[in-house]
C-alpha cells in the first residue's frame, strides 16, 4: 500500500517546476560561497573544511529549511485546493500512508538535494585550486545533511498540513532557522529540529565530532511527534475543501 | 481610498499580523541573543551595535516577511476567480495600485513598531550617548523604502502567478543573495535588489586583524545608491504592473 501511495505522490510530482528550485538555488551558495572562499584565503586556511564552511553555513540554516517549507506547503498545496481532500480521504488508504508516503517523497528530494550540493562542492573545489584529497567526512556530512532535512521535512509537513496556506509554513521555516542558529551557537543543536539540518552537516565547524546518540535521538524524536501529530490531525479533523 | 479599506477588509482574518509578529520576535531573538554574548566594553557603542545587526537581521528576513505578506494579499485573487469578478467594477491598474498602497501601511507599520521596541530596548540597556532619534528614524525609512522595493517584485509575482511558491522561492533566494551580498564588493551589492539592507546601511564595521578588535562608525548612503534603488523600485513596479495590467483573467 505504501509503495503505491508512494507511486502516486510521485505521479503527482511529474511535470511539476519545483524540481527546479532545489536545481537551481543549491547552484548560488555555491558560487557565492567559492567566491567568498577565494577572497579570503589568508583567513580561510583549512582548504576542503574551509570552502564547506562557506558553501554550507548560511545556507544549511537559513535558506534550505525554507526550500524544504516551500516543498512540504506545495504537496499539501495539491490536497487543499480543488476538492482534492475529499479524493484523498475517501480512497482506500490509511491516512498515515497518505503521510509517511509524501515524507518519503521529501525523504527522496532531500537525499538528491544532498547530493547535488556535493557534486557542487567537488566541483567548486576543483575551480578554485584545491589540490589536498577529499575530506573522507563528506559522504558523512551529507548523509545526516540529508537526515536532518528529513526532519525539517516532517515538521514543515505538519505544519503545512494544519494552515492552508502557503506563505505561513515557509516564514515559520525561516524563522526556525533563525532560532535554529542560536540554539546551536549555544550547544543545544540536537534538541531542535531546524538545528539537525545544519548540525548534520557540521556546517558550523566541519572539524567538529559529530555529538551522534543525541543527533540521532534529536531525528527520531521529532520524526516520531510530527508523524504522530500529523496522522492525528489527518485522522480527527474533519475536511475543509473551500 | 475605498479599494484601500476594502483591501484591509480581505486580509482581516488572514493573520497579517501574526507573521509581522514573527518577524518582529525573530529579530528581537536574533538581537537578545546577540547582546549575551557581548561584554560591557562592546556595548559603548550600543546604538551602532543595534543598526548594524538590524541591517543584517533586514537582509535575511524581511525579503522572505514581504514575500509572505505579499503572497497573503495577493493568493485571495487568485481563490475562486476574485479578479474575474473585480475587474468588472474596477480598472486592473488601481486594484494593482490599492494593493501596492496596503502593503506600503503594513509595512510601514512593521518598521515603526521594530523601531519603537528596539529604541525602547537601547533605553532599557542604558546604551551610552542617549538615542540617536535622527539615525533611528533614517534607518526605519531606509527599510521601509528597501522593503517596498522588495514589495513591489513579489507583489508582481504573487499576482502573475498563482502558485505561491514562485514568490516564496523567490523570496528565500532573495534572503541567501541578501545576506551573502554583504561578504562582497559595493558594485556587487548593487547588483542584488536584496543587497540594498546591508548598502544602504547606517553603520560600519571595522575589524582590526592584529588587536582583534571591533570598531563600528556612522555613515550615511551614497546618494548613487538611493538613486539605485529607486530605479530598481521603478523596473520592478512597471514591469509589475503591466503584466498585471495585460493579464487575461
């Protein structure tokens, strides 16, 4: 049932332009980042760690919890408008396959996202001279990237799923980031979901040991309350179609 | 007047205030926090210190914060074919004008109780040298003025299309490009419509390398760069109208 739920989630995605937003945006920070990178190289001494610094730091906090809000508020977007919720909840699937199947969507777009700053990382690297090997942390730095912006995912879709609307979910997002930012500054980072994507990139410090049972337990903790928040809202609310 | 009190009428129960609000309580975070960091010595130059981070804090949210209300004012046409109905009892240039006036107030008010309450926390810290009224009240017109600017593009694209999610994604790459355009040259700046928070800036920084030490003076904008802004207020607010103008509905 979940495959095919999931099937359709894609379906719904086809031919859909906000692929193009995470093809395109991932692009400038980037650039922007190489760029403040070379200008800066007498600061800026770690190669590798330093140009990881610049491409992610910004943008793991306060640019891709926003992307990743913009998605989650487009796939309900799909569901509140048209009288689709009445399609939705009278087809023979269980709300919480409706849910874990869009999650695993983002889980999806997520991973790409994660994979498609890699390349451009590398890339960069290569134009701007960098001649020292790979940091072997990159897969590392990528993947929890890429599971932190699952958890972002889950909460964004719950909230996305409770306003209908699009704006809201997206300001909230940025602002998360904001608040993400100093709890990490403060060491917290594992206790707040918009914190895990930045955390988990070890955008702040790309030396740093990665705290990971309290990582992972900050992932599932907040995957767990949104999936669960979610399915109860999906499951109690009766459907608004205006 | 009346399209601009019925403008207020539709966006009564949108929450426009609520996301002012969570504007307003980010910035506030983003500053408080900033504060606990700081030794005694760092806040002699208190007012200078609260101007320099706002233009910062302006840069990453409000291109988002206008893009929100923009998009809050603007998707109420697009639900139920509004502008079919509108556009039989009003011209498409004055509703796109009625608009456009809307967002100027919340706006204008968003800067003014940032101002208020960020004054009153400059009082509160006893910031040395009194409050700087003339700088407060130039810098609350410099964002209000970037604002618009800003205003003026995601106004357009809320109205061109109906999918919110241009706009936004719009938005968000405006606060990255925002942000990032402060680690670059002027004429990069200049570039970037989102640029103009941290261009437009009353306050510098000067960061001695060798005693590690920060060191913040006034300013005031080059008059190039108001010139700029205006132009880009201008190209955004034509090119805005006329595809709002010329739209079949």
């Amino acid at each position: 049932m979940l495959l095919r739920a999931i099937k359709a989630e894609v379906l719904k995605c086809c031919r859909a332009p906000v692929w193009l937003a995470f093809l395109v945006l991932p692009v400038f920070p980037a650039v922007l980042g190489t760029f403040n990178y070379l200008g800066n190289l007498e600061v800026l001494e770690d190669q590798w760690y330093s140009l990881w610094s610049q491409h992610t730091l910004f943008s793991s906090m306060f640019f891709l919890p926003a992307l990743f809000g913009v998605f989650c508020a487009w796939q309900w977007r799909l569901e509140h408008t048209d009288h689709n919720w009445n399609a939705a909840l009278t087809a023979p699937v269980p709300v919480g396959t409706l849910y874990l199947a869009k999650l695993a969507v983002d889980a999806v777009v997520s991973l790409l996202a994660m994979a498609f700053i890699g390349v451009l990382f590398v890339l960069s690297g290569k134009v701007a001279g960098i001649t020292a090997p790979l940091p072997p942390e990159l897969p590392r730095w990528l993947l929890f990237g890429a599971l932190g912006g699952v958890v972002v995912c889950a909460v964004q879709l719950f909230f996305s799923l409770a306003i209908r609307a699009f704006a809201p979910p997206v300001a909230m997002a940025l602002v998360g980031g904001v608040f993400g930012l100093m709890v990490t500054s403060q060491g917290w980072g594992a206790a707040f979901p918009y914190s895990l994507l930045a955390l988990g990139m070890a955008a702040n410090n790309p030396r740093m040991e990665l705290p990971l049972p309290a990582f992972l337990a900050g992932c599932a903790v907040y995957l767990v309350l949104a999936a669960a928040l979610s399915i109860r809202w999906l499951s109690r609310r009766d459907v608004s179609t205006a | 007047m009346k399209l601009l009190r019925l403008e207020f009428y539709k966006c009564r129960r949108r929450r426009i205030t609520l996301i002012c609000a969570g504007i307003l309580a980010a910035q506030l975070l983003w500053f408080g926090a900033y504060l606990t960091r700081q030794d005694p010595e760092d806040l002699a130059q208190g007012w200078m210190l609260m101007l320099y981070n706002l233009a910062l804090v302006d840069a990453i949210l409000l291109p988002v914060g206008t893009a929100a209300v923009a998009s809050r004012n603007c998707e109420i046409e697009h639900k139920g074919a509004a502008l079919k109905l509108l556009e039989t009892a009003i011209t498409p240039g004055r509703l796109y004008g009625a608009k456009l006036a809307w967002g100027a107030l919340v706006l204008l008010a968003l800067v003014a109780v940032r101002t208020i309450l960020f004054t009153a926390l400059g009082v509160w810290m006893d910031f040395p040298g009194g409050v700087p009224w003339g700088r407060m009240g130039v810098f609350t017109l410099i964002s209000w003025a970037v604002s618009m600017m800003l205003y003026a593009l995601q106004q357009g694209l809320s109205l061109r299309f109906a999918n919110q999610a241009v706009a936004l994604v719009c938005g968000i790459f405006g606060s990255f490009v925002g942000l990032m355009s402060m680690l670059f040259p002027v004429w990069v700046q200049r570039c970037a419509p989102w640029g103009y928070y941290g261009l437009l800036s009353l306050t510098r920084m000067n960061w001695d390398e060798a005693t590690r030490i920060t060191d913040f003076y006034w300013r005031w904008p080059e008059p190039v760069d108001v010139v700029l802004l205006c132009l880009w207020a201008a190209v955004f607010l034509t090119v805005g109208r006329t595809l709002f103008v010329r739209k079949e509905v």
